[in-house]
C-alpha cells in the first residue's frame, strides 16, 4: 500500500486537532499539508493554535506551515473541519479543482449528488459522487454525518432486516459537540440544556438518507418517520441516544440482541484500518452502555448498545453511544476515505 498524503482544511480548530491526533501514525495516510484563515497562514502550526487536546501536539504536525484554504498547494485527498459558515464554497472550490474532499461540515450533506456515509451502513451510496461530474467539477465532496445521526444509524443498521417503521430518539450530547469554546460554564454545569440548533432536523433527515436505498442513479430515502429529542448534559465526550422503534416484522428483544451481536460489514471484511473489530457492540450490563466507561472503548471507532427490551408504545426500545468527536467527526471522515481507497475511488 502505498503511502498517501493528505491535508486537513480548518486544521488549526477543535476538529481539526480531532483529525491530526487521529492520522498520527496511519498506515495508509501522511499529513503534509494543514489550511486554515488568514490569520493562520504562514505560521508553523504550534505558533497558529493553542493545542486543546489531551497531551501534546504532536511533533510532526507542529512543524507543518498552515496554508490559506485555498487549492493549488494542498494534496489531492482532504478532510475538511471547515466551520459550516465558510464550508460551502471553500469546499466546492476544492472539488472544483480535482480534489476530493472528506467533509465533516453540514453543508453539503443532504444535497442530492453528495454521498453521506457511514461505511458500515450505505457504502453503495458512493456511487452517487459520479454525478457531481455534471457540476463540471473534476473533484468530488463526500460527507460523514452529524454526530448524533452516526451513533443512531450504526445502532439501527443491524435492524434494518426488521423493517423500520418508526424511530423515536432522545439524545444527551457532550459538550465538546459544541466545538471550543463551546457552550458556556454557567450554561452548562449541573444542567441539561434542551435545544441544540437544528440538530434535531439534521438527525430526522441525515437518518432517512442513511438508511435509504438507490434508485435511478441517486438517493431513496428510508421510508419510516424519524423523530428526534436533542439536549446538551454535562458529559466531556461521548453522546448517548436512547431510542424507542417501530418494526414491520415485530422481532423479539433476543432477535435485536442477536442481529447486534452479529452485525459485520465492508469495512470489517476488507479490515480497513480503523474499522473496529465490531462495529457495534452489545452489552448486556443493566446500566450500561455510558459515555465515560465505554465512548472511547474500540478507539472510539464502535457504538455501545445495551439495555434491549419491549417498547409498550412503540416494538423495542434501547440505548446507544459513541464518541461524538472521534466516530461522530474525524475518525468518520478518515474511514470514509479508507472505503474509498478500498473501493479504487483514489488511484
């Protein structure tokens, strides 16, 4: 396998730092190239940011010169954790020039050329890239979902056999989904805040996507009605969905249990590099799974269920986590480009 470099666009920010921690030591990836503002450009990377991560900032990124975000310099491969209000036409301009762009920006996600996927999940959605050609781009954008939409629709993948009908969702997310600084002290601490914007219609619709099919050369969103509770809680990292489904077989809580269980997918069977073992992970512990103990288990690349049971409303009820910055952002966009890889999209 030959070695590929790769650059990071919004490197200098909290994902951005999420995607440099996560390259280190790739087998498959070199990051050579970071971009960011103009207030960046020009300086070594230890001088541009304060690093805000666990441990230091490592060695071979702190020397690296940011770049303005613009193509030319940068390698063909990047992942974007470009902030949603300069994402748009930052990203297109990439594309546009012959680069193929990881986004873990919202802004792209739900248009009808734009692959969103979770490798486990909808691999064949990729299929879809080849029409933004009719864009006159010799690029390509690929998205990754939202945070809470990644835990949700890994959790609801091994279900799928069942015949989803309805999904009810309440999530309590951590608060380093809010990037830095983030949401205030006096916000937060010993609270639960019951609003994160547009959160809950990126869920419902990101899900739908997900989960949906092909047809005539695009996307057939999954027929059912999904809908979504979204709260900020005190939690570091690592967002838990709890989540009531209506199925059209009505499978037992031990049909659920063994369809997790034995959930594999592309990415296990090609052993893609930062695939987990299992994708996603059942545990049988009555309180179990939480976002402290188990969120960063696996690398932080699984999402935990647990507590599978009757619904009396709906068929089963359960609850999922995953870690929101790993999975739900850099490490997401990084398999993303593994599928690619596998599947010859970048020879």
């Amino acid at each position: 396998m030959r070695t590929i470099e790769v650059g990071i666009l919004g490197g200098t920010g909290m994902v951005g730092q999420h995607f440099i921690r996560f390259l280190q030591g790739h087998p498959w990836f070199k990051l050579t190239w970071l971009g960011a503002s103009d207030r960046s450009a020009g300086k070594k990377l230890r001088d541009a940011t304060d690093w805000r991560l666990d441990g230091d900032m490592p060695a071979s990124a702190a020397d690296i010169t940011v770049s303005d975000s613009k193509p030319g310099s940068a390698p063909r491969l990047v992942f974007s954790a470009m902030d949603a209000s300069v994402a748009t036409e930052i990203e297109r301009e990439f594309a546009q020039a012959g680069h193929v762009i990881l986004s873990n920006s919202r802004n792209h996600r739900m248009e009808p050329d734009v692959p969103l996927i979770v490798p486990e999940v909808n691999p064949d959605h990729l299929s879809v890239a080849r029409n933004q050609q009719n864009r006159g781009w010799k690029g390509v954008i690929v998205t990754n979902p939202n945070c809470s939409t990644i835990v949700l629709t890994m959790a609801l993948a091994p279900l799928k056999q069942f015949g989803i009908e309805r999904v009810i969702a309440a999530t309590m997310q951590a608060v380093s989904g809010a990037g830095y600084p983030g949401v205030a002290s006096m916000d937060i601490v010993a609270n639960v805040i019951p609003f994160i914007g547009s959160e809950e219609e990126k869920m419902q619709q990101e899900t739908q996507k997900i989960l949906g099919g092909l047809a005539n050369g695009g996307f057939a969103p999954l027929q059912a009605r999904v809908s979504a509770h979204c709260n900020r809680v005190p939690v570091v990292d690592g967002h838990t969905v709890t989540t009531s489904v209506e199925f059209a077989s009505k499978p037992s809580p031990g049909d659920v249990r063994h369809a997790i269980e034995t959930f594999r997918a592309v990415p296990q069977e090609r052993k893609l590099p930062s695939a987990p073992c299992r994708p996603v992970v059942y545990m049988s512990q009555k309180d179990r799974p939480q976002p402290r103990r188990d969120a960063a288990r696996e690398k932080g690349m699984a999402v935990f269920v647990g507590r599978v049971r009757e619904c009396p409303v709906l068929d089963i009820k359960f609850v999922a986590c995953g870690h929101n910055t790993i999975r739900g952002a850099a490490g997401a966009a990084v398999l993303n480009a593994e599928l690619m890889v596998s599947e010859g999209l970048l020879d």
